[in-house]
C-alpha cells in the first residue's frame, strides 16, 4: 500500500570497539520509492546496509524490513527482498538464461528467464556467456538474479560504479521501471547526480550520523546556494548592477554574476543590463545540484561545524 513503511530503523547503533561506525540513525523507507543513502568512504553507509540484510547485528536500535527483524526473520526475508552488491560477479562460463534458472531452482520460484532477460533489456545476450558481457551487461544480470523471486524490497549497492555513461542510463531505467511496478529499490551511490535524476527521497550519512533526509529538491533549497544568472561583460557592467539593482553582485574574470530569489528577478537584472549600453553575451542562469550540497554539508561535518549529536545539522527531517 502506498504509504506504508516497509524499511524501519529506530535509534540504530553499530559499534567496533571504540570506534562508533553507525550512530543513532532514525529513518523509514515506503513501498514503492526508490530512496538513496548517500555518504563518503566511511561514512557508515555499507554497514547499516548490511545490518537491514541481516548480514550484521546492531549493537543497539531496531530495525525492520518489511515488518521483520533481519537478524532472526533472515530465511523468510531473503524470499522478499533481493540485492545486487557492489562489482557483483558469477561464474564465468554460465549464460545468463542459465543463471536465472539457477536462481530460480534455488528459490522454489518458477520464472520465465525471457521475460526476466526483457525486463532489464538483456534479450540479445541470453546465451553469451558470463565472461563475455560487457559491464554494463554482467550488472544487469546482476539486476535480474536479484529479480527472480520478485522482490517486494531490492538493495542496489553501487549499481553503475565503472560503467560507462550509457551502460549507467540503461541501469537507470531499470530502476525506473522497478518504481513503476511498485517494488521499492534502497539505492547506495556515489553518483550523486544518479541520486538526483532517481531518487524520490535521500539520506546523506557522515560519521554514522544522518545529517541530511528529504527530496532531493527540499534538500537543494535548505542547504544550496541561491540561483545565479551569469553573464559574460567587462567588470563595468558589475559595477553599473551593483548601483541599480538591490540583488547580490559579483564577478570571477570577464563572468558577472547576480543572485536570483524569484523568476521576476531574471526579467529586473536583463532590462538593467540591457539599459546599461554596455556590451555583454552569453546569459544563463545556474544552481545548485545535490552533488553541489552533498560536498559542502559533508566539508561541514569534517570541519566540526555539525555538533556531536545525530542529526545536529539544522532542518534535517524526521524520518
């Protein structure tokens, strides 16, 4: 049902020895969207995805996936959930119509590999071997394994990392096509503009901390600069901005650029400049991308700026 939580961590903890890897982590996940956990190296980010697998225990907190505890429901989840980890591999001989039926046999799931091999667009490759796909192509049988069983919940673990753009867009629309039918896809990368374009939610981790949680766009317009319109004019066009306009002004070499708050501003700026007289070209306007807040909110935690509590930085969201 749309709404419903199907992934809950509450209060969650993952200690070794002194060292804190996970550090009171609350959030939740809904049927059907795809959310992304984000972080740099370290960050905590594979370990608390291995803790919602069941391939580790908390040291404290609780944690569901579709209303079972990973750590003692293991068999019953496997037979929901799929998951695709990072530089996923297989045996080198095997084609990939004879891996999804090995999969198949293995869960007691019945499935026709062409219409598997159809979903993630691999038809044309049903009988190359394993060794002879591309990687792009040995990640979307990865995909498809991990579809077998029809997957309520699938964990996709830097799914496009070494892939080459187009090989990514193809993984993209698999994804997309996973929302489209409901199943909800927990997406870690380290593409942030894959995060961007895929994601209806995200979570941005550091230390084992959620310093993040929202739209990819709420998270834009909390932590993101304002919009820039940038031009190309001598440093006299600066100048005359500056005295007629009551918006922000700068310049970087032969590169004006104005902070825009609202759509109006856009129309103010181009009839000053255009009263000026003084030459100018080239105008476009720009902002901040996740990419862009995701550096300088995780540059922020390295600095001490973010306190020393879970989500100490200000308007991060309930989960």
């Amino acid at each position: 049902m749309p709404g419903e939580n199907v992934v809950e961590i509450r209060g969650l903890v993952k200690t070794y020895g002194a060292l804190r890897a996970v550090d009171g982590i609350d959030l939740t996940v809904q049927r059907g969207e795809v959310f992304s956990f984000l972080g740099p190296n370290g960050a905590g980010k594979t370990t608390t995805v291995e803790i919602l697998e069941g391939l580790r225990e908390p040291t404290e907190g609780t944690v569901r996936v579709l209303g079972l505890d990973p750590r003692t429901d293991s068999a019953r989840l496997i037979r929901r959930t799929g998951v695709i980890p990072q530089d996923f591999r297989f045996f080198d001989k095997i084609t990939p119509r004879e891996a999804i039926e090995f999969y198949a046999g293995l869960f007691g799931h019945p499935k026709d590999p062409d219409t598997l091999l159809h979903q993630v667009a691999l038809e044309e490759k049903a009988q190359d071997r394993y060794e002879n796909l591309s990687g792009g192509q040995k990640q979307k049988l990865g995909l498809a394994l991990a579809l077998v069983n029809d997957p309520e919940v699938i964990f996709l673990d830097e799914p496009t990392t070494g892939l080459d753009p187009q090989a990514r867009r193809a993984i993209w629309e698999v994804v997309r096509s996973l929302r489209a039918r409901g199943t909800t896809v927990f997406l870690t990368t380290h593409y942030l503009e894959e995060a961007q374009v895929l994601s209806d939610r995200v979570a941005i981790i550091q230390h084992g901390r959620l310093i993040a949680l929202g739209t990819p766009e709420s998270i834009i317009q909390r932590y993101g600069r304002p919009e820039v319109l940038q031009l190309e004019g001598p440093p006299a066009l600066a100048e005359y901005l500056r005295r007629s306009l009551s918006l922000p002004v700068r310049t970087e070499g032969n590169q004006v650029e104005v902070e825009i708050s609202r759509k109006e501003d856009v129309l103010t700026v181009l009839t000053a400049v255009q009263a000026s007289g003084i030459p100018w070209e080239r105008v476009s306007t720009t902002r901040d991308t996740l990419e862009d807040v995701f550096i300088r909110l995780v540059g922020r935690m390295e600095d001490g700026e973010g306190g020393t509590g879970p989500g100490t930085l200000p308007g991060v969201e309930g989960p």
